[in-house]
C-alpha cells in the first residue's frame, strides 16, 4: 500500500433534489450568520475565536502523532479545530468529537504498520489470484461522492419545511462488496480500531478497505493481520462514543440492513411514510446517524409527535449538520431519561422542541458555545402553544448577550448540561431477533 497520507482520491458531489414539502413553518429568509463567516450585522454577535488549550485537556491537544493547533474558530454553535499530524491535516467540528477525529490519526498509523507485515504481504499475493480479484475496484470504491462539504449549524434553523433526499452515498461500501462479505470485514477492521466504520476520512476509508480486503479476498482471518493492533504504537485514545450495543448493530449489520431495521421502526412508530423514507435515504445521513437518532426516538417511550425529529432530520446537507442532529436526538433522549419525561416532539420554525408531562417545552440544543446570532434568535422567538414554560438546555455554554436574549423572551437557561443529557441508547438498540445481514 502506498503511503496513506497521499492516497486522496477525488470525489464527485452527488446531486440533491430539494422537495418542498406543506409545512406552516416559517422559512427565515433573513438568515445571515453560515458556517465560518464573520457577522457584520450589529444587531447579532460576532463569532468568537477560541483557545483549544482552553477547551481540551493535555491529552487531546497532542501527542506522540498528533497536535492540535490553538486557533479555534466557532459559527455560533460549534467549535471547529484543527488536527495535524503527519497522514495529514483534519477538521473536528465539535469538541465532542476531537477524540473520534484524533483517534483516527492512530488508526491510521496501526494501518500502515499493518501493510509492513508478512500477512498482510501474503494476502495481497493472495488476493491478486482470488477468484473475487475482479470485483476489487467494485468492492473497495465507495458508491457516495458527498465527502467534503461543509454546511452551517445556523442553517438547520433556516430550511423548515423542507426535505432533502438523493442517492445514498456517505461512504459507504458498493452492494457487490456486501454480496461477497468485503462490508463486513472492512467494519470488523474499523471496530477493532474503534473507528467510525462510515467516517468521511478518505485516507481512513481508503487503508482500512485496502486491509480487509488483504483478509477477504486473501482467505485470511484478521488475527494475523492486526495481532500488531494496540502494541508499540498503540491507539492512543478511545475515541468512539458510541455504547457497545451499537458498536455491535454498526459492525454486524450492512448499510441496507440498517436502513431497513430503522424504516422498520420508524414505521412502528407512526412517522410518515414519506418523511421516513426521505430520512433514510438521505445520503450526509449515515448508518450510524441514522441508527443513533431512531434509537434515540425509540428510547422516547411512545412520545407523541416523533415525526417532528425525524423530519427535521431530513434537511441536513452536511456531515457536520448530522452530526448536530445525531447530538440532538441524543440531548433529548437524555433529558427525557435524566431530567422529566418528554410525552410530545413539535416542529416549530426550523427548531424541535420537547414538550414534558409537567407543561414545559424544552429545547435541547447540543451546541458547543452558542452566542446571539439570527439562528439562535430565531429559536428564541419560536411560538410555544398554550402557558407552557420554556426552557434552553445546552451542552456547553452560552455568551451573556445570548442568555440575556433568551431570558428577555420568557426561557429559562441551563447551560453546561452535558452529562445530564448523556442518554442510555440501548434500551432503543435491541436488534430484531429476525434480523440478518450478508
């Protein structure tokens, strides 16, 4: 294998067809703060600069492969820093997801040492002679192009009303590699490396199809392909937050699998056939996406209205907007479990809040540091029916002129709420007992 950190391979956008749907919501044509831009509007705040060793512990900013760089940039609800090391340079958009992003920079140095070894050798040789070799190019390139593209958080506040679908893609590995069983593996060597087996890291996706299918069409087995795996080098952090059981569901089921299993419950609970079919089959929405937010949902415990999260879900245009939304789900699932029980969802000017069984209407708002901004305005000045109390929960903090903004409209603030909505996903991650994979 040729060194990982040149092995960019170029991407074609896939097309997307934006569907308007009938929706009384109110599309925000004022929207002006996007991702990455400064606001020069003096009735919003400007965007922050931020300092990583303010934010993350010594461990994260660097290491033995990696730093962090201390310019950290926020769009009004997340932070975005940036990793380098020597496989190259990468975004985390998140702080909850720098571990995940630097973890990767491990997987890949345990990926090239893998390509050092005899094994690995021979089931390349091997390989070449397989009788599945012509089906290599079909197996190991991913169907989707989407990989890349970077969407404010703003804009999620700004498209209700609409769905956005098209052909799947997000990295995903083609339907002959799944027929021949090279899926199965190539996720079996991401959770060995405790990697998001959908990651849109190319140089990631690119090393780890290459070694599963060293094993796959090889004939062999992974154990003596990875028995370096966590030795000299060593993973360094573990940066998956996902629980066991959906590490489980993410490596044992195929991608059509998955969308089936949660078309299945989406179903099960009422949503829309339409507004289900739009979710999975949005392609920034991966498998693991897409699992996390139905399991969230089912964790809600017949809560009304579940349709609201789910068509919300179905206007991200980025891998960064999915992963606000995959947030989200989580946050409420939280509250519901941590806090007061959630009975209803609503949909309501491009934001979706929890209505409880004590009348509050809250909302769950997985932001890393949110300030006054025309989206976080225009989650402030959502209507909210009858005398129900209203009240933010954030994740992470909130600038004094946007807890004054929000106050100042009737909410109440609970800022740096982050384990309080930690949710327990498994209680909505038991697997059908009729379900199969390849």
């Amino acid at each position: 294998m040729t060194d990982l950190s040149s092995r960019a391979i170029a991407r074609r956008r896939t097309p997307v067809t934006l569907i308007l749907m009938a929706s009384t919501a109110l599309v925000l044509a004022s929207f002006a703060v996007a991702s990455g831009a400064r606001s020069q509007d003096s009735a919003y705040e400007p965007l922050p600069i931020l300092k990583a060793s303010d934010l993350l512990s010594a461990e994260l900013l660097r290491g033995d492969l990696h730093e962090i760089l201390e310019t950290v940039e926020n769009d009004g609800y997340e932070n975005s820093y940036t990793i380098t090391s020597e496989f190259g340079t990468f975004t985390a958009h998140r702080t909850d997801y720098v571990a995940e992003r630097v973890q990767e920079v491990y997987a890949l140095k345990e990926l090239s040492e893998i390509t050092k070894t005899d094994a690995f050798a021979a089931g390349v040789a091997q390989a070449a002679t397989s009788p599945f070799r012509a089906l290599k190019s079909l197996a190991t390139e991913p169907v989707g192009t989407v990989t890349g593209a970077v969407r404010g958080i703003g804009a999620l506040f700004s498209q209700a009303g609409e769905m956005v679908t098209g052909s799947r893609g997000e990295q995903e590995d083609s339907a002959a590699g799944e027929l021949v069983g090279y899926g199965l593996v190539k996720r079996e060597v991401a959770n060995l490396l405790e990697v998001d087996p959908y990651t849109t890291n190319v140089a990631l996706q690119d090393g780890m199809g290459e070694v599963a299918w060293a094993g796959f069409a090889g004939g062999f087995s992974l154990l003596p392909l990875t028995a370096s795996v966590g030795g000299g080098a060593g993973i360094a952090l573990s940066g998956l937050q996902n629980s066991q059981t959906l590490n489980s569901l993410l490596t044992s089921q195929s991608p059509e699998a998955l969308r089936e299993l949660n078309r299945a419950r989406l179903l099960a609970m009422m949503v829309d056939d339409e507004v289900a079919e739009a979710f999975v089959e949005n392609q920034w929405l991966s498998p693991r996406h897409e699992t996390t937010i139905v399991a969230a949902l089912v964790g809600l415990e017949g809560a009304k209205n579940i349709s609201a999260m789910v068509e919300h879900a179905t206007v991200s245009e980025s891998e960064n907007q999915s992963i606000f939304l995959m947030r989200q789900a989580e946050a409420t699932l939280g509250f519901h479990q941590n806090v007061a029980a959630i009975v209803s969802l609503s949909l309501e000017d491009g934001a979706v809040t929890g209505i409880t069984t004590d009348n509050r209407t809250v909302s769950a708002v997985p932001a890393d540091h949110l300030i006054w901004s025309a989206g976080a305005k225009a989650l402030a000045d959502q209507s909210v029916s009858g005398d129900a109390t209203r009240e933010l929960w954030l994740t992470g903090s909130i600038s004094d002129r946007a807890k004054a903004e929000f106050e100042q409209r009737g909410w109440a603030v609970v800022a740096e709420e982050s384990d309080r909505l930690a949710p327990d996903l498994d209680a909505g991650l038991v697997e059908d007992e009729d379900s199969g994979d390849e």
